[in-house]
C-alpha cells in the first residue's frame, strides 16, 4: 500500500454545527440498499443532473463532454456513529474523464446544492460555479486526475502548479460551503502515467495499483467478477475513539487478470480530524469535461459504520392478548416493552412470519436483516390476516369468520432505527366472538343518520343502537375519546365526527360508523333601505328588498309594531312606515340570526306636477305671441307640490333635460308631447304631459302708410321673421312702378321717385317671400303716403 500524501493541513475549513453528542437523534431507514435492478428507485434515494437507471445501472454520465449526475440518499444519520458504504461502479467507454465522488454534507442542510463539476466532481467549487452546499467531506476517484490539482480555482492538491494532473487518483477534499472551504487534504495515486511515474511518493506499491477505468473507447460494462476490468469500492469511515472526527477506509475489490480479483487497500485508518455535523448525508457524484468516460454505479450499500457499537434489540412474547373475530384489531408493541440498547433509538418498524426458521433465513444478510422489507408487514394464514404499521410498533389482526375459540401463532421481529433487528418473538392470539355491528341514531326519532345539523348551543343525544348486549361503550369526537362519555347516550353540543365503539362481555369491540356534527352558518342576510311605498298609503313587500331572497330554504321573520312576527308570505304587505328589524335562519333549524334593520317608509302627499311654458327672455306668453315659431326659445317651468330632487324632461323630439326649468328650441313645425317626470326624496315618480304645438315657422307685418321725414315710421318696408327672401314692388294708383327692391335686409321705398318727393296719396305694394322652412308666398295691398 502506498503512502498518505496530505497537503499543508491549517486550520479546519469551516465551522458546521459542533461535534459528536452523546445524545443524538436516530436515522430512519439504514441500511439503505439500493441495486437499481429492478428500474425503480425507493423514495429516498434522489437523482439529478443527467442521472438515470440504465439497464439495471444508475448511469451518471454518458461518454459524452460535459456532462454531470448525481444522487444522494435524503436520509440523515447521526454522524457519532460513523458511516460505511459500499457499490461497484463502471468507468469505461471513453477517453479517460472525469471520475466519481462519494460526499458527505450536513443532514439538516434545508437546500441541497451540488459543486461544480469537471474537474471538481460535483463537490468543490469550479470558477464561478459554488461547491456543494454545507459540504464535509469529499473523496475523489479520479481517472482525469483534476480533482488532486488547484486547477479551476480549488484550494490546494498534490501540486501547487495548476498545470499538474494526477490520473487514477483517490484524493480528499475538506469541508467547505460556496466558495469558502474545500480545502485539498491528500490521497493516492493507483497508477503510474506520465504525469505521475515511478518512483512518485504519491503511487501505491507495484503489486497493489491499477487504473480505476476499466477501459478506454469501445469497451462495455464489466459485472463479473472474474473478468478483466470489475470495480468495486468499500468505503469506512469509523469514529476515532482517540481524537476528534474519523479513521476513514478505502479499498478496491478489482480484476485485472481474469479469474484473479483482489482485494487492495487504498487509505488505511487515515485520521480526517475534523468535527462533523450533528446528522450527515451521504451522496454520489460523476462528471465529464473536454474528455469523457460512462460513469455508472450498482449495488450501493449504505449502513451505520460502527456496527459493533449497536446492540440487536430485544422483543417480548406476546400470548397475553384476545382477538374478535371478523374484526380489525389493533396492537401496539410499546418501546417501554422491549429492550431499545441503541442510543435514541425507536422501533421502526415489525415484520412478520410464519416461523423462525424464516427469521433466521433473513439474518445473514443485511440489506434484508436491517430493512423493513414491505413483504413482511403483512402476513395471510388461514385463520386471518396480520398488518404492520408503516412506522412504529403497531398492528392490526383481522381474524376470519369460523375460527371462534382458537388460538393463532406467529413470529416477529423488531427493527430499530440504526437498522438492527431483533431475534425473533411469538405472538399468540386467541380468536373470541365479536358482537354485532353498532350504530348512531338519534335518540329523539331512533332513525340512523350521516349528518345532523343543530344551532348554537343546543345538543342532540345520540343513541348507540345494535342487536347485542353491550357492556362497555366509548364515544370519540374527530377520534379522540371523550372521557366520561361511557353511556349508550351521548349529548352532542361540538361540530365534528362522533364514532361509538360498543363492547360485549367478552371485551370484543364493535365500531360504528362516523357521524357528523354541524352547525351551521346563518344564511347571508343583506336588505336594500330604505323600503318605499310610492302609493299614498300604499303597503311594502320587504321581501322585494331582500337581496338574494329565497324562502324555499329559508325563513324570514319581521316583528311588527303589534309585537306578532311576521314570516315569509306576510313581509308583503307592510302597511306601517318605521323601522324593523328583519331575522333569517336556516329551514331546517330554529334558531335566528342576528336582526339587521330596514327603515319603511310609506309615502303621504301628492306631488301633482305641471308645468307652463313662454317665449324665453320677453315674458310674452304664447297666445299673446300668436303662437310658437320653430326657432322660438321656449322656457318650461316647471310646478308640483312635495320635495322634488329631480326634474326629467322629454320634449317629444328626441331631446331631454334634467333642469328645473329648461329653455328648449324644437327648429320645426308639429305638435309635441312634452312629459315631465318629477321624482321626490323617496326616489318615488309622477308624469305629466302636454301637447305643445309648434305651428309658425314665419310672420310678415306690412304697415298701412308712413311718413318720409319723421325719426319713425318713416319708411315703408315690410317687417319679417322667419323669411329668408324678400321681393318688394310699389306702383301709384295708375300701374306704374316706382320702387323696387329685395333682400330682406332692404330699407323698403323712402317715399321718392327719380330723386324727387312723390306726392301724398294711396300707393299699391306688391312682395314676394320665402320662409325658413321653404315655403314661397306673395302679399298685396295699399298704402298712404303721408307728408
């Protein structure tokens, strides 16, 4: 064997959490054997990376560049008392990358991290990569030979030259977490190359080294023993009875003759003092680089290191207790009965078997004898059926029909925490009668029921009901037992499930099946106030301000001011405006929510609205007017009685208003249906209309004479509105015309012909016009000129 080569070993890397305590909390579930045959993994063992089962093999890595797997067992064990572990594993079908690593980390880590890979083997850090979370120890099995180099950022190796590699070496890493850590701490190299050759220090002796790839491109998987190239590794790491930390183990089982495997030892009790965790974990690791290699793994083993420090524990004879037949019976196998040597631990599980000469079949091999094997928590014979609890010491026994008065004997065995198992005691079971079946009825009708409701406060007696005699009775709310309920009755007050188990003399139990409790919530009551009756003295349906209102299952009640509750039907005629207080409850039940007010108001006076209406601005009515032209402003006014809060105004044309008094220009001719609606304080409405009609769209007043020189009147000109047009002739008496003009913007005639005053007398005037809306009309008459 060769040399333990340590690099410059200063201070431990990292502080974790404390050494060994005396006192420290059991692993569930070692030993932990995993063979990956079956392609199926148990629930513990956790994959990532590229890792996956590959015919009957955990494959890591492909022989491909880059590549990176891993797997860890999630379960803790207390670092005092060491750990081992064992697999074969296959490096071949490549160029020679990277290798393997088997770590430790911190149990309580709450996040699993791996390192970098490459050359760092998924524990240490890689350049920017972080190493493997709350790490503590990492072995390299190296064929590249990185992993023993400050290459890519790691803290020390065999060489401080970051250009050395050294193949085919097993090399330790210390603690570390992040970037901080993972201090180099030393190894073997198992072959000579030319990196590392005869001669080195760091080499095993001639007769011990081998490569640990078994062989290069092309090669196949190598799981026979006797043939060139099998792998397997056995690693120890014990408690150091003399100091702080471990003695670790590291040996190969190897072939490199055919038919000649053998056995070399790597690190012997090498110290690796450094405090551990209070719980460690164990995992495994493969990558590639820029050269590649198939990394794969089978038959891992995982188990407690110091085995000789764990005591097997002791069971107890079980021929003391009584079954009932076809009924499930339920045992407990106490950790005050039995004898637990093994620091905290606890009965992890029982298995069962038919003899002892089973028990004793199971004892040589350990991944059988330290395992709770799921084939064993159940036993079938012919008079019933055995079943042990997942975890624990408890178990049921369900006895077939037509084995009354007979006693059933079976063995079992105990296993602890650290995976030691006891030797094997009997249990001996005599098969009584059972009573007939039981159950819960309410007391009041006698009739069987899954779920009653009741209110608040009240109870209902449940009564437990069968056709045998009991002696014994036992009520149990959501599984718990209530203490002092031993009566066939029971008063339940508490939501929840209530189960009776009913015994007869024979101490047989017989359960019932579970009934609910409830109580339930009031339904939602929301009301719409106030409640308003528009007619005067009207009544109010309440029932229409209940929102959600719905008494095919429900009830409502009001308590009206005679002190008599009204309910459901007779909310709809409320005749009595003031405030009430309205009730719901469920059908089903008699109790009452909470009252929630709603004020009635009922109303009593009229609004009466009208309204008149005038030309806007000239208090002119519109009679005095001689009627509505089509441009005229009209201004509505409105008049009612009552407190009016809002004025709604539809003046038949398409147009409306909310003002209390409007202005509105309806620009053509008809008769409109003008309606207002007025609403008061209540939110209550009342309609009037009229008919407006809108019937001029012109006027044209022609004055009967004039006279030239007055400061009025001194021009003779018709007067419009509403024409878009005038022609303007005037003649004398004899037919001949002397003025002419249009526009409707014309000073009409000043009373002048050619320059020169025309003579007082009668003068004959003949217009045309055209109106807004397009109608063309003509006018005649006479005139006096007056001077």
């Amino acid at each position: 064997m060769g040399r333990f080569i340590p690099f410059f070993i200063l201070v431990i890397i990292i502080s974790l959490t404390g050494g060994f305590s005396s006192k420290v909390q059991a692993q569930i579930g070692f030993p932990y054997c995993e063979d990956f045959g079956s392609g199926t993994i148990q629930s513990s063992t956790i994959l990532g990376g590229s890792a996956r089962i590959v015919d009957g093999v955990l494959r890591l890595t492909d022989a491909q560049q880059f590549q990176s797997g891993f797997v860890y067992i999630d379960i803790p064990f207390p670092s005092a008392f060491g750990i081992k572990t064992s697999f074969e594993f296959f490096m071949y079908g490549g160029d020679g990358a990277d290798g393997f690593s088997v770590f430790l980390f911190d149990g309580d880590t709450p996040v699993f991290s791996p390192g970098g890979f490459g050359g760092s083997l998924g524990y240490a850090p890689r350049n920017d990569e972080p190493g493997l979370s709350r790490a503590y120890l990492g072995i390299g099995i190296d064929a590249f030979g990185n992993f023993a180099s400050v290459t890519e950022g790691k803290v020390g190796g065999f060489s401080s030259n970051p250009d050395d590699r050294f193949p085919n070496s097993v090399y330790l890493r210390g603690a570390g977490n992040q970037f901080s850590g993972y201090q180099g701490i030393g190894g073997v190299v198992t072959q000579v190359s030319p990196q590392v050759p005869n001669g080195s220090p760091l080499l095993l002796n001639p007769a011990n080294r081998f490569n640990l790839s078994s062989g290069g491109p092309g090669t196949q998987r190598v799981t026979n023993l006797n043939q060139v190239g099998y792998r397997k590794v056995f690693i120890d790491l014990s408690p150091n009875e003399s100091g702080e930390g471990y003695l670790l183990n590291v040996e190969f089982l190897v072939t490199t003759a055919a038919g000649q495997s053998r056995t070399v030892p790597v690190l012997v009790n090498q110290p690796y003092n450094f405090s551990a965790p209070r719980n460690l974990k164990i995992g495994f690791a493969a990558s590639t680089g820029g050269s590649t290699n198939i990394h794969e793994i089978r038959d891992l083993q995982v188990e407690v290191s110091d085995q000789d420090g764990l005591e097997n524990p002791i069971g107890i004879d079980i021929d003391d207790q009584a079954s009932c037949e076809g009924r499930e019976n339920t045992y407990a196998i106490s950790e005050s009965e039995v004898e637990l040597p093994n620091d905290d631990s606890n009965i992890r599980c029982v298995q069962f078997y038919r003899t002892l000469d089973e028990i004793r079949a199971e004892e040589e091999d350990v991944c059988s004898q330290g395992r709770c094997r799921p084939e064993n928590r159940v036993l079938t014979i012919p008079q019933g059926t055995f079943t042990a609890d997942e975890i624990g010491g408890g178990f049921t026994f369900f006895p077939n029909p037509g084995f009354v008065d007979e006693t059933v004997e079976i063995f079992y065995t105990i296993t602890d925490s650290y995976g030691k198992t006891s030797a094997g005691n009997s249990i001996r079971l005599l098969i009584q009668e059972s009573p007939a079946p039981i159950q819960i009825v309410q007391e009041s009708t006698g009739l069987p029921f899954e779920q009653a409701r009741i209110c608040e406060g009240e109870s209902l007696v449940l009564l437990a009901q069968g056709e045998d005699t009991y002696v014994q009775f036992e009520w149990y709310l959501n599984d718990v037992l209530i203490e002092g309920a031993d009566e066939a009755t029971f008063p339940a007050r508490e939501v929840g499930f209530y189960k009776v188990i009913a015994f007869n003399d024979k101490n047989c139990p017989t359960k019932s099946a579970a009934i609910e409790i409830v109580i339930p919530d009031f339904p939602s009551l929301i009301v719409n106030s106030p409640a308003v009756a528009c007619e005067i003295g009207g009544t109010v349906d309440l029932r229409e301000f209940i929102v959600g209102y719905d008494d095919t299952l429900f009830d409502y009640r009001v308590l009206d001011f005679a002190g008599e509750f009204l309910v459901n039907e007779a909310l709809g005629a409320i005749t009595i405006a003031g405030i009430y207080e309205v009730q719901v409850k469920n059908k089903d039940l008699e109790c009452w929510s909470q009252p929630v007010e709603i004020e009635v108001l009922i109303r009593s006076e009229e609004l009466n609205p009208t309204f008149t209406f005038e030309i806007d601005g000239t208090g002119v009515s519109i009679e005095d007017a001689g009627g509505i032209f089509i441009d005229d402003p009209i201004r509505f006014i409105a008049s009612s009685s009552g407190d009016i809060v809002r004025w709604l105004w539809d003046f038949g044309d398409g147009n409306t208003s909310e003002t209390p008094s409007p202005v509105h220009i309806f620009g053509q001719r008809g008769e409109f249906l003008v309606t207002l609606t007025v609403e008061d304080e209540l939110g209550c409405q009342e309609v009037f209309t009229k008919v407006v009609p809108v019937t001029q769209s012109y006027r044209v007043m022609i004055p009967t004479g004039f006279t030239p020189g007055l400061a009025q009147n001194n021009v003779f000109a018709p007067k419009t509105k509403g024409i878009v047009s005038v022609e303007l002739s005037v003649f004398n008496l004899w037919g001949n015309l002397i003025y002419q003009g249009s526009g409707v913007d014309t000073v009409g005639w000043d009373g002048t012909v050619n320059g020169e005053e025309a003579p007082s007398g009668t003068y004959v005037y003949s217009a045309q016009f055209r109106s807004a809306d397009g109608e063309v009309f003509e006018e005649t008459g006479k005139f006096k000129l007056i001077r």
